[in-house]
C-alpha cells in the first residue's frame, strides 16, 4: 500500500492515495476533528492511477500525523 501524500503548498491543497477507501477514511477523520472544507476523493487524472482529493483549508500536520499512526 501507498503512503498518504498531502501537499498543502499551495492556495489549494490536495492529497493522493492508490486507494479510495483510505482517502475516505481520511476525510472521515479529518471531518471528525471538525475540518469540512475537502473534496470527495476522484480518480487521479493527472497521474493517470490512484485517488486524489482537494482541502480547501489548511489541515494540521498533528490532524494529518494522527491518521496515518
């Protein structure tokens, strides 16, 4: 399995995975600690495999960190 890749460098963030589920998962849990400004995860087009997702407001790295422990 793929690691999580979040990439919050710019205006908008976006995070990538290999699999859907995780990615719902992990806005499950980003939802849970009161975050609701993201993207349902869609399939990456232009990586050509995978999942992404949009995060339209920054997400802590100890939210982030916290999931994938």
């Amino acid at each position: 399995m793929s690691a999580l890749e979040v990439d919050q460098s710019g205006e908008i963030g976006h995070v990538h995975h290999s699999q859907r589920q995780f990615l719902l998962d992990f806005m499950n849990h980003i939802k849970s600690s009161g975050y609701l400004l993201f993207s349902y995860p869609m399939p990456d087009q232009e990586r050509g495999s995978g999942w992404m997702m949009f995060l339209y407001e920054r997400i802590p790295e100890e939210i982030i960190n916290s999931f994938e422990a």
